[in-house]
C-alpha cells in the first residue's frame, strides 16, 4: 500500500495558477509550491509576480512568473506557451483569476459590464483550459480547478452578473470531467465563501454585512485566503486521483445555513 503522504506529493508536477499574485491564488500557489510543484505565478503586471517568485525562491520554493492578464486571447496563449517553454508540460491549471467589476441589481447593468465579466470569469478558463488539455493529454493525464464561488450556487444580493459567471464555470467543471476523463484529466470546481482578500474587501469591510454573514453560518467567521489551499492540493494530486466533475464547498457552511 502507498503512503498516504506521498500520494499529496507533487514532486515533479508543473501548475499554473492565475491571478496567483495575491489573494486566493497566492495561497494556492504556495501549497502547491510546498508540496513540491514547480508553480507557475501569474497576474496582471510583471513586477507583481516577479516580486512573488522572489518570495518563494528565498524559502527555497521553485517558481516562475509570467504577466497574463486572462481577458486577452494573446496573453493566454503566451502563457501556456511560456509554460512549456521553461518547464516542458503542464499538469495541474487552476482558474482562478476572476474579476467582479459590478455590484447592484441586474437591471441595471450595462452590456459592456456584461461583456467583461464573461470574457474573463467564464471565456477565459473554458479557452486556458482548451490550451493546457492537449499538453495533459499527451503527459497521460492532469488535473483542472476551476474556482468559482458558492454564488454560483446560491444567488445572494447585488451579485447576480457574478454569480452568473460561477455557476457557467461549474457546468464547465462537470463538462471538461465528463469529455477529457478519458485522457486522465481530472476537472473539479472550488466554491468558496466569504474569504478576507482584498478582491471581496468591500464585503468583508462592511461590519453590518459581516455581523449578519458571521450570525447565520454554523463556523460564525470570515475564512482567510489560506483555507483555500488544501483542497486545492488534494485536487491536484495523487489523493484525490478519484475525484472529477466534484462541486467542492468551502464556506463554513454558508450552503447548509439558513
């Protein structure tokens, strides 16, 4: 029998991880880079991830970054490119740069907020995905994770573009499980909840809103950006070699409250 420590080891294993310079992503990228991945640091600017890269090699993390922003059909393709340029394949994508650039009722949206928050919340993953597959299929296999929100699975206020974006990302999840298992790649979806970064800082920052978030659900706190890392490694390794097409929450029971 195999150890089961060595089953969340990624020794070896090549990840890319958007809007990995902060936040969500930076934590991720840091526990997938401490279970032994080489991990592929990617935001916006250059010198945000430069200056994460320089961080993870000073605590002896292998890492590089390159300068993607996802809603540019280019730039995503630079930086599959770029990827096997420095590393030679890719085994683990996560999707995880998103953007929520509206917060009001759905009427009153206008298309070219509409336009934006698909093209990088729900376009982005479905083409970054299409790029990796062909290099995961001919590695024998690999691991997608999208990470949506539990918005996309329980509408709550003022968020509905939002939430619209999480829940397409989800059906996308189930799809690439459903199409791409046959090639070993495995696709699963994170739902968090209410997470303290600055990406939701408007949410957490408001004490009314926290008071009555904390009230309602059963762990009564704000996760921080960290708690997101391991469920994300035992979806990139060999621990969760079963696991496809799953919709996992972690929101301290935001889902069950109510």
């Amino acid at each position: 029998m195999t150890n089961i420590k060595s089953k969340f080891d990624l020794t070896g294993k090549v990840a890319i991880i958007t809007g990995s310079s902060k936040g969500i992503g930076l934590s991720i990228a840091k526990g997938l880079a401490e279970s032994g991945a080489k991990v592929v640091i990617s935001s916006r600017k250059q010198e945000a991830v430069d200056a994460v890269v320089q961080e993870f090699k000073e605590v002896g993390l292998e890492a590089i970054g390159i300068e993607c922003h996802i809603g540019d059909a280019t730039q995503r393709e630079q930086l599959i490119a770029k990827t096997v340029a420095a590393y030679g394949k890719i085994d683990i994508l996560v999707n995880n740069a998103a953007i929520n650039p509206f917060y009001g009722p759905l009427e009153t949206a206008g298309e070219e907020v509409f336009d934006k928050i698909m093209n990088v919340n729900v376009k982005a993953p479905w083409v970054l995905s299409n790029l990796a597959q062909p290099y995961m299929k001919a590695n024998g296999g690999g691991s997608i994770i999208n990470i949506a929100s539990v918005e996309g699975i329980h509408p709550g206020f003022r968020l509905g573009l939002y939430s619209m974006t999480k829940s397409a990302v989800i059906m996308l999840t189930k799809n690439q499980a459903k199409e791409w298992g046959r090639y070993g790649i495995r696709s699963n979806v994170v739902c968090p909840g209410l997470i303290k970064t600055k990406f939701s800082e408007s949410l957490w920052s408001d004490d009314k809103l926290v008071a009555q978030y904390t009230n309602v659900i059963p762990l009564k706190r704000v996760a921080e950006p960290d708690e997101m890392a391991g469920i994300v490694v035992l979806l990139a390794s060999n621990a969760g070699s079963y696991m496809t097409g799953g919709v996992y929450a972690a929101d301290g029971g935001y889902l069950i409250s109510g």
